[in-house]
C-alpha cells in the first residue's frame, strides 16, 4: 500500500511540475505574441511537451490564460485580502494607501503580461467574464472592509458600501490601466497618495 501511495504521490507531483512548466512557457509566449497570435503549438515547443501532454492539463488556450490571468492577479489578491481591522481614520488611511501603492507596484512589474490581458478580454468571451469574476471579488473584498469601517463608526453610514466599493475599485483600476500602457507621467507615490487622501476624505469620519 506504502508503494502504491508513493507511486501515486510521484505522479502527481510530475503532474504538477509539467503543468508549472507549462503555466511558464505561456507566460513567456504571450507576452512576446500577445493574445491573438500565441498559439498552443508554439506554447508546447517553448515548454518542450507534446499535444498529448499539454491536452492532458488544458482544453485549449482560451483555458490556460484563464489559469494564467488567476496567477498573476493572485499577486493582487494577496494585498486585497490584508486583514483590515483599524481603530482609527489614520489607521485606516495607512493601510488603504499601502494597498493602493502595493496595487500600482504590481501593475508596473507586470505590465508586460497585463497588456495581454487587456487584448484578451476584448477578444475572448470567457477570458472576458474571467475578469468580471475578478473584478467582482475585488468589489467584495473592498465592500467587507467598508462595512467593517462603518460598524466601527469610522465610516459615513448614510453611503451604501457596495456603491462606494465600485467607484472605488473602477477609480483603482483605471489607473493600474493607464500604468500598464505608459498613459500618466505622474509617479506612483504621487497617484496613491492622491487617490487615498480623496477616498478617505469622502467616506470616513
């Protein structure tokens, strides 16, 4: 049974060094292609693997840039999901505008891949409603972290939090945007302090 168990664990540890490998060569295939002209044959050459193989991990490439597209906005996801438990406005200020800074941080490191991201979302559907679901989640997160802020008493109450939380996120992702594509001159110190002193502002006490 010991053997057995052994057996299996090492496949399925080959299984997931082949499908990072894979994951990797895709990352290096669209940002230099982009979306449109990355096909999977030249993904399976660059990771050196067969139709079999890659077939075996993903259903086409549509499938694997989802995966790919989770990966990198995990990085984000990782900063949304900093506990938020503030005791004062100053507090809460301090953490929104590290997260902001942390946000623009990321989108400047990964520019390259983010620039297909955005080509992909205008050209495949599912990529597309992919980055609905994210972009919801994101709304999720920030809305739980305004509700908290108002139950604390550090936060207007008469604003509904989820209409706060989108206003927020769409401000937010407009200029991750504008980062990925050279659009603003402005340093990113510059845009989080802004975008945070105008956002607590509006909304905390």
């Amino acid at each position: 049974m010991r053997e057995k168990n052994n057996v299996e664990d090492g496949r399925h540890l080959r299984s997931i060094i082949t499908r990072n490998k894979i994951i990797k060569a895709s990352h290096f295939i669209f940002s230099r292609e982009g979306f449109r002209n990355t096909t999977v044959k030249q993904i399976m050459e660059q990771a050196n693997i067969g139709y079999g193989t890659f077939y075996g991990h993903f259903k086409g490439k549509d499938d694997l840039f989802i995966v790919l597209m989770e990966d990198v906005m995990n990085k984000f996801f990782e900063i949304a999901n900093t506990p938020f438990f503030p005791i004062t406005r100053d507090e809460a200020k301090e953490i929104i505008l590290t997260q902001v800074l942390n946000f623009l941080q990321i989108a400047e490191t990964e520019r390259e891949i983010m620039k297909v991201f955005s080509e992909a979302i205008g050209l495949s559907t599912i990529v597309n409603e992919k980055w609905e679901e994210i972009r919801l989640r994101f709304i999720q997160s920030i809305t739980k972290d305004i509700t908290y802020a108002q139950f604390k008493g550090l936060a207007r109450t008469d604003l509904k939090a989820e209409i706060v939380a989108r206003s927020w996120f769409f401000s937010n992702e407009n200029y991750q945007w504008e980062i990925v594509f050279h659009k603003n001159s402005f340093s990113l110190d510059e845009i989080a302090s802004t975008l945070t002193t105008m956002y607590v502002d509006a909304i905390y006490l």
